[in-house]
C-alpha cells in the first residue's frame, strides 16, 4: 500500500516544489521509497528544477492514456524518482489522477504530489486524489490567509492536513509567528525551513540541498521534517558547525 501525500499550497512562490524535491531527498535519507508526482500539469518545475528537460513519456500523457505509468518514471542521478509534467501547456483533464496514484506499480512507496497552488480546478483534482495533505506556506499573513481557504476545503472533502511547513522562515519581527501560524490554522506546524542561501546555491546546481549540502540548516531542517513525516526520530551529527564550516570548502 503506498502513502499518497498532496504537497499543496495557498499561492505560487512559497517553495512547495523545492520542499517536495528535498523531503523525498529526505526521506531517502532515511531509506524510505519515494517517488515525487509533479501534477502542476500546466505549470510543471519538478523536472526542470532537477535538471531533467527532456520526457519522452509524463504525467500529461498517461492522464490522457496515451502512455503508460512505467514509462513515465525517471530516476534523477541523485537516485531520486519522480514523475514528471509535460513542459507544454496544455488542458489535460485529473479526472484519472486518483486512479493512477493508486496504481500497483507505485505501491509500498511514499507518493508526495506537488500540486498547482492555490484553488483552481486542477489543484482541486489534486485535493480529492490525496487522503492527506501537507501544506506548504511563507510566515506572511497573505500565505497563511490562503492555506486556510485550502484547509476549510480538505476538511470539507474529508481529507486530513497532516501539518503546515513553515518555509524561509527567519529571525524577523515583522514575520508572523509559529504560534501564531498555529492558532490561526488550528492545525499543527510540523516543519520550519529556515531561510538558507544554500537552497538557492543547489537549485542553481539541479541537486536537493538535502543531498548537494547535508549540514546546512535548511538540509537539517528538512531531515527533521522527514523524521516526523515517518515517526523517526532524528538526531543531527555532531560537531555539526564544524561540517557546516568544512563543507564550504568542498563546494
């Protein structure tokens, strides 16, 4: 049986897909299966922000059943997996997307679905495919006033948010609070990204910074987002401002 997890947001630009690209780079790290489903089908990033631009086969096409799922399926040379959205625009109904989430090939996986931000028919499709959702938002009070339009809808359609991640948070009095992010929502936040230079540095090198820099703060961040995701318990390295300080000369 697979996890099928929707990675959802109020609105563009808060990161969604570079969290989904780094927590399956986590929970690798924790030798979970994981494979990372782009279905932002007019709007796709996934691939692109790995590298990947040429797909003979995507999400697009097995949708409209002129691919199959297999085909589909490509392996990052980090060893990621994902499955990608075509780069064209196009209008491609998600009427089938649940089914194709609960394929036999991607059982006994963890599926994180990065879904189209904010409330338009295919984010929709995405929100009842999904049996949970994370959601993914800034510490501003235009992001956080958007998820919980997202969250009403979930709860409406019986679909249960797991916990808010908490992206480029920072030390910063005009930015709204955990606490507050918390009691507005009513829903628990269960990842804090801080905001981290090195998240740029690696989406410039097409590699999860999870992987590209594992002693930043936001790769610790994201492994302790893993641990809780899957009930681990993670403890970070010792000595972990020395590697952090050693791992700029390596780069």
């Amino acid at each position: 049986m697979s996890h099928i997890i929707g990675v959802v947001s109020g609105k563009g630009g808060v990161g969604k897909t570079t969290v989904v690209v780094n927590l399956s780079a986590a929970l690798m790290e924790f030798n979970k299966n994981v494979i990372a489903v782009d279905a932002d089908i007019k709007m796709s990033g996934l691939g692109l922000q790995l590298g990947m631009y040429y797909f003979p086969a995507t999400l697009n096409d097995v949708l409209k059943g002129s691919g199959n799922l297999f085909e589909a399926l490509y392996i990052h040379s980090s060893g990621l997996r994902i499955i990608p959205a075509s780069l064209c625009v196009e209008d491609v109904s998600m009427s089938r997307l649940k089914k194709i989430l609960e394929d036999p090939l991607l059982e006994n996986n963890i599926i994180l679905v990065d879904a189209p931000p904010g409330l338009e028919k295919n984010s929709l499709a995405v929100l009842k495919a999904c049996k949970k959702i994370l959601v993914v938002t800034e510490p501003e009070f235009p992001a956080v006033s958007d998820i919980l339009k997202i969250i009403s809808l979930a709860r409406k359609f019986k679909i249960k948010p797991i916990g808010i991640i908490v992206n480029k948070y920072r030390n910063d009095p005009e930015q709204l609070t955990i606490k507050e992010i918390e009691s507005v929502c009513n829903v628990p936040v269960i990842g804090v990204i801080p905001e981290d230079k090195n998240v740029k540095k690696s989406i410039f090198r097409r590699e999860p910074v999870v992987l590209s820099n594992p002693y930043s703060p936001s790769s610790i961040a994201f492994k302790k987002l893993a641990a809780v995701l899957i009930g681990e318990e993670y403890i970070p390295p010792k000595n972990i401002f020395i590697k952090r300080f050693l791992g700029r000369f390596g780069k």
